[in-house]
C-alpha cells in the first residue's frame, strides 16, 4: 500500500469573490523510502500540494488516503495526531526559534511525549548524524544558513516520521550545503521514510528517485503509483 495517495484532488481558494483552481484534480502516490522532487513554476501549485500531503490543508475535493485512511474522515484531533505522528516538515526560513539552543530547537515537537531524557538523548544524536555534534548548545544565530538548516532537518525526525516534507530546502543554500543536505535526505529515504521536497533547484533531480512537474494546477509527469492504478494518464 502506499504511504500516501490522492484521487482527482482539487484545491480552490476564494478570495474577494475570485475563485483560484490551484490544483485542478490531480492523482498522486507516494512510495515508503522514496524521494520525490516536486518541481514547477512559481504559482503552479507545489506550496499547495505540499500543505495537502502535510494534513496542513484539506482539499477543496478529491480524496486523500494516509496509509489507506481516507483523510477527510478524520477528526481534526485525529488529523493533528496523525501528522504529528507521522510527517516531519521542514520550511525555507527553518522556523528556529531564536532563545533555543539547537539541541533544545531539536527536542521542541517531542517536548509532549514526556520522556526529557529519551528526547536530549535522541536530539543529540540527530544533531551528530547532521554533522553538528559541537554545536549543539549554539543558539540559531551562531549558526551557519546551512547549520541552521540542518537543524531544521533534525528536528523534523524527532518523532519518528514516516514522511519529511520540505519546501525549498536548498533555496538559501550554496551548492556545496545543498549536496549535504541532499545526500542526507537520500540516506532518510534508506531508512524506508519517504521524502518529498519542492525545489526550483535543477540538481535536485540527480537526487530524487522521481520528479513531478506541476504547471497550472495539473501534473505533466512524474504522478507516480502507476503499478497500483492500470490506468493510462499515470507515468
Ligand atoms: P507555488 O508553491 O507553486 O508557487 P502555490 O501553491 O503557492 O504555488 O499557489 C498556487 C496558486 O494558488 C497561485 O495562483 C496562488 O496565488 C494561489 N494561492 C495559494 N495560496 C493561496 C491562498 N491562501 N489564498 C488564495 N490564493 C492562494
Ligand atoms: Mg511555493
């Protein structure tokens, strides 16, 4: 079964009396370990796509199964629990906050678990598979864009997730820190998490098991879960 599928998924959002149809039915899978880049024009849809697949937004219609469970059927407590179980996000601008150490950034989304000690512990063990074993007690601006974002990388596994989601996690990066951050999503994926990043960043293709590309809405290639539907529109 896949981690996470949508059917015929559309997403409009009305403002001042104008509808915008920003994704306009679209059929997408994703795979336990796979890494799939979405890529696309600005206003194509990708922000909106990652905000469904995240459980952060709900389509306007369409369905969307996690695991096999159609999403809309959920409370929004079950909703909540299950991304917070399940989905790790990391976003362009990190959303470090700034009185926290890195380690004690890492440890935020498992504070409520209620073990402080298997938390530091699996907080400093991240931090050091990052790379960043001597700045774990650094605050966020002592930090480097690309330490910062490795932060952001840790925190995002915390919990445990079965999917990472991030929205240009190489934008603000040099080259040399994007590969690092790149290579280090490839070996999550080894781990059976699936990945899923939004990039404008062409070399992120050399990363990716696949790639789709949204134009207007619509998906032109990449779809994916072509061995479960038989059916001709998918690749
Ligand atoms: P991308 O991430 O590819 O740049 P988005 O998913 O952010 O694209 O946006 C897709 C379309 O939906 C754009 O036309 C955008 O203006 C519109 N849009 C996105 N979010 C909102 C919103 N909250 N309210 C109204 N329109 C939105
Ligand atoms: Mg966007």
């Amino acid at each position: 079964m896949s981690l996470i599928t949508g059917t015929d998924v559309v997403k409009e959002y009305v403002t001042g009396g104008e509808t915008v149809r920003a994704l306009k039915g679209i059929d997408f899978a994703v795979e336990r370990g796979e890494f799939v880049s979405i890529v696309g024009p600005s206003g194509s849809g990708k922000s909106t796509l990652l905000n469904i697949l995240g459980l952060l937004d709900t389509p306007t219609s369409g369905i969307v199964e996690l695991d096999g469970a159609d999403v809309a059927e959920m409370t929004t407590k079950e909703r909540t629990d299950r991304r917070s179980e399940t989905i790790g996000f990391v976003f362009q601008s990190f959303f470090l906050v700034p009185t926290l150490t890195a380690r004690e950034n890492v440890e935020v989304p498992r504070l409520l678990a209620g073990e402080p000690k298997e938390t530091t512990r699996r907080a400093t063990e991240l931090l050091e598979r990052m790379g960043l074993g001597d700045r774990t007690d650094h605050y966020p601006d002592e930090l480097s864009g690309g330490q910062k974002q490795r932060v952001a990388i840790a925190r995002s596994l915390i919990n445990d997730p079965d999917l990472l989601l991030a929205d240009e996690p190489t934008g603000n990066l040099d080259r040399e820190t994007g590969d690092v951050i790149l290579d280090e999503f490839g070996n999550i994926c080894n781990e059976d998490v699936a990945v899923v990043t939004v990039t404008h960043d062409d070399y992120v293709a050399d990363y990716a098991d696949r790639v789709v590309e949204l134009i207007d809405g619509r998906i032109v290639s990449g779809e994916g879960g072509s061995e479960r539907s038989g059916g001709d529109t998918r690749v």
